[in-house]
C-alpha cells in the first residue's frame, strides 16, 4: 500500500517536471534554457545610484544592470526576458545555492572566504573602499574614525575589513542597505559610510544630497567585482567570462562606465583582466 503511494507519487512528479519542462518553465532552475521564452533571474543591488537601481517607475539602472543586460544577452536572453531580482549583501550566498538567481551582478567583491560557498566570473570592475562623510567634517583618515560612528552593511567586505584591520576601534553599525547608512550620515546619526569609492560616489551625486558630502579617497582596500553563479556551475562561469571580454572588446564596456560613472565623476580603474585578481 505504501509502495504503491510513492509510485503514485513519483509518476505525478515526473509528470510535473515534464511539463515545467516543456513550458519552459523557470521555477527552480532560474533559466538555464536560452531557447523561446524562457526567463533568467538575475541578482542585482535595488538601491545603490549609479550600480544597481530600482527607479520609481520600476526600470533599472546602473553599471551591474549594463553588465547583467549584456551578459544575459550572451547567454541567449532579451532584456524582456531577464527579471531582476535584489540580492542584498548578507543574501548573495544563499540566493546563489537556493537557485533563487541564475547569476549575481551586484558589487559582489571576489573573495576566498565567499569562494568557498560560490563561484565567480570576472573580475569586471575594480573599486577601493573608501569613506564618506559631511561636507564639513575633519574625518580624513582611517584613524580619525576611533569611536567615531560608522555605518557599513552586513555581510560586506567593507563592516569586514573595518573589524579586521582599518578601524576596529570604531563604533560601527551594520545596516541592511547602503541607502540606509547615507539616510542614517545625512541626519548625523552616523559620522561616516564606508564602503567602496564607486557606490559611494554614486549617492554623493545625487540631486538631493548634492553639495553635502565628501569623499576621503583613501582606497583602503581593492575591490574586485565578479559574477557570482552557483557552485560548481562551471558551464555558465565559462559562458560570462566570454561574455565579459566580448564586452570589454567591443568598446561596450567603456560605454556602460560613461554612461553610469560619468554623472558621479567617478574614475574606474581601466577593465580588469579576467581570472586576474588584484590583492
Ligand atoms: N564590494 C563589497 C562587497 O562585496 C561592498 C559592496 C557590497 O556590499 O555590495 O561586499
């Protein structure tokens, strides 16, 4: 009696599969298809100005969003066909290992520690970490951070290397977003932000914050931004390798860094090299 439910089971399943199959179905397998009208589900940040940005109307913007468009476009996918999804700092792991996205393009630093549970292509940017503070402070250098509030976001390299080496003596408090730190800088509940030039550059930009606060330039570490994919999804780490150098060859590359660092007056490092790691 058992036995026969499980058989029931089983063929009920398969039965299931099979039409998930057939429809091109993007349950679990987040678009591993890039034939018809399948769709691929891609990590993103939703609220980093400049890298990754969803805007009041729902569209998306940034340099990780051009790179994710042209990447996905390799792999078979139409912009229509690539629903983004925001994986935050302390997510991107578990959102990789649970299927949740296919890939992640979401100032995601390669790291050995993070290349234990994920694996990278790229790197495809490099950035520094830096600070950001009033307009008017006298914070310029890491020491001046001592008992200082410092805001960064959990599951960053940035709170990391504070603990670790640049200011383990400030006071530092995690968020889930950078959007919260600079909210949390511009009230003063906060002295300082830290995490790399890029995204910071990005906020200080904007319209609303224009004129208010400063970057130190400190480049207190390197940055080296990859894909993330699924462990041991060697296959689609091979593809967006490809797929990045096409980028950077056909000049498309370049026109992503104008088009989204230029309005911060952000200067990127030239593209990096693929497989080649800055320490
Ligand atoms: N690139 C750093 C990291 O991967 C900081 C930016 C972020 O939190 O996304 O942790």
């Amino acid at each position: 009696m058992k036995l026969r439910k499980v058989t029931v089971f089983a063929a009920t399943a398969l039965v299931l599969s099979l039409t998930a199959t057939a429809c091109g179905g993007d349950n679990k397998d987040s678009g591993s298809s890039s034939s018809g009208g399948g769709k691929i589900k891609v990590g993103i940040k939703y609220d980093q100005p400049g890298l990754g940005l969803k805007e009041p109307n729902g569209s998306f913007s940034g340099f990780d969003v051009d790179v994710a468009t042209y990447v996905a476009k390799q792999l078979g996918y139409k912009p229509n066909q690539i629903e983004f999804v925001e994986t935050k700092s302390a997510d991107r792991e578990n959102a990789l290992a649970r299927g949740d996205v296919k890939f992640i393009a979401a100032t995601y630093s390669i790291t050995d520690e993070r290349k234990q549970k994920v694996d990278f292509a790229g790197p495809y940017l490099l950035a520094h970490q830096d600070l950001l503070v009033k307009a008017n402070s006298d914070i310029s250098k890491a020491t001046d951070l001592n008992g200082k509030k410092l805001c960064s976001v959990t599951g960053s390299t940035s709170a990391q290397n504070i603990h670790d080496t640049i200011a383990p003596k400030a006071n530092l408090r995690e968020y889930s977003g950078y959007s919260e730190c600079i909210a949390g800088l511009q009230s003063g509940a906060v002295d300082a932000v830290t995490t790399d030039d890029s995204i910071l550059a990005g906020f200080a930009a904007q319209d609303k914050y224009k004129g208010q606060f400063k970057l130190a330039g400190l480049k207190l570490s390197n940055e080296n931004y990859g894909i993330g994919v699924k462990k041991g999804d060697t296959a689609t780490v091979n593809k967006i390798n490809s797929a990045l150098e096409k980028m950077v060859s056909d000049g498309s590359w370049q026109k992503a860094v104008d088009k989204n660092f230029g309005p911060a007056n952000y200067k990127n490092e030239q593209a990096p090299k693929i497989g080649v790691i800055v320490k």
